[in-house]
C-alpha cells in the first residue's frame, strides 16, 4: 500500500520495523514518553518513514480492523501530541516546503483524534497555499466533526485527489462484501470515487451496526493512503 506499509513486517502476532526488527509498540512507547521523531531516527536503522509508519500503524490499526471512529473522540495516546506537532517534524524534514510537512502533520493529528490540532495544521497548510492534502484533511475534520456541510465544502476543494483510484479500489472488496449494490454505486460512481457519498456513508450511519463497520473500514484505507500521500509529499523519492 505504499512506502510505510513497506515498513512494517508481521512476525507472529507482532508488527515489527522491516529495517531493524524493532517493535512498533517500542518505538511508539518511546516517542510517547517524549522522545522527538528525529531523536527516534539513527543513520543506517530507523528512518523517517520508520516512525511515520509506526505512527500510522497505532492509530489506524493493521488491516482489516475498524480503525479511528467516524466522529471525534478522545485522542487514545494524549502524551503523543507535542511530537506530532508541525515543528517536531521540521527537524525532520527541514528542507521540505512547510505547508507540506504542515498537512502531513494535519494527518497525523487527525488519525490520533487530535482534533482542534489537525484543523489547525490543515488551515495553516491551505494558507500558505499547500493544495496536496491539506483540504482532504480538513474535509476529513469535519466529516468526522460531525459538519457534513462544511466536509463536502472542503471536498469540492479537494478535486479529483491522487489517492481516489487507489480508494476505490481498494473499497470495492469492502463493498462488495458488505453486499450493497445501491452503496457501492454511489461510492464507485462512473468507476471512481465519490467522497460526497462517503460523507453521506460516514455521517449518516448508525452506531454499532454493519454499515458503521464498513464506513470505519473504508475510511481506515482512506487515511492510510492519504497518510502515505502526505508523506511522499514532504520526502519525495523515498525507497520503498
């Protein structure tokens, strides 16, 4: 899925850094205990992408799993804020645009439910004239406000995302198990992505029922790719 998926390794029931073998529960303890990404980072073993995929992984869960809720909550990990913080990253990617690292950090906050940070990373992002994935992130915000109005405003923003042929197809498995042709029509409209429909999806579900199920799913794929997005956007070319 991407040059952070490519990070991460299963060994038994444990995900693990492909690079050194490392836990991820490890890395993230440190950095939760306050340790700056780019302390985390060594020459030769752990890279930026290392803990940029060790982040992503503990909010958003390995794949097939629920992921963030549809609306805000409580942020699960409170002590990681500070290091997901736009200028714990400039020491990591000094030399990146940014408005760039300001919207990955608007991912990064939003898929840890750090709510009122990411809107702000995302605002600052789209005034500096970032127009990558600020404005996906900021519709994300408020679909999961929950704000529909305000979502579909920042959607139509948004355009035709990079990340929408790869959403779609990795939702249609999703969809198609789920067994809704009626949905999976809105969702995949003339073959592509409607994020429109999937505010509506996401916004419009009932707690606890299968349909909530899905629109989690589907919106955990939705963050990864634009979490991978993000980063490519501040460390292009970056080997898998």
């Amino acid at each position: 899925m991407g040059v952070l998926a490519d990070r991460l390794i299963l060994d038994g029931a444990e995900y693990r850094l492909r690079s050194d073998g490392r836990a991820v529960r490890d890395l993230v303890g440190r950095l939760e205990s306050g340790e700056r990404p780019a302390a985390a980072i060594a020459p030769g073993a752990i890279t930026a992408a290392d803990v940029a995929a060790a982040l992503a992984l503990e909010a958003l869960g390995a794949e097939g799993t629920l992921g963030p809720p549809l609306v805000q909550a409580r942020p699960p990990r409170p002590r990681l804020e500070r290091i997901l913080l736009e200028p714990a990253w400039a020491d990591v990617f000094p030399d990146a645009p940014r408005p760039a690292r300001l919207a990955l950090c608007a991912g990064l906050l939003q898929v840890f439910d750090f709510w009122d940070a990411s809107h702000e990373a995302a605002q600052q992002a789209d005034d500096l004239g970032e127009r990558g994935s600020s404005a996906y992130w900021h519709g994300i915000a408020h679909r999961r406000e929950p704000d529909p109005g305000n979502a579909a405003y920042w959607f139509r923003r948004v355009g035709r995302h990079p990340v929408y042929p790869a959403l779609a197809e990795a939702a249609r498995p999703l969809l198609d198990e789920h067994g809704d042709g009626a949905l999976t029509s809105r969702l995949l409209s003339g073959g592509g992505w409607d994020p429109m429909a999937m505010i509506d999806l996401c916004t419009r579900a009932d707690a606890s029922t299968p349909r909530e199920a899905l629109a989690r799913r589907v919106q955990r794929v939705e963050m990864w790719l634009l979490l991978e997005a993000s980063f490519a956007a501040v460390a292009p070319g970056v080997p898998s």
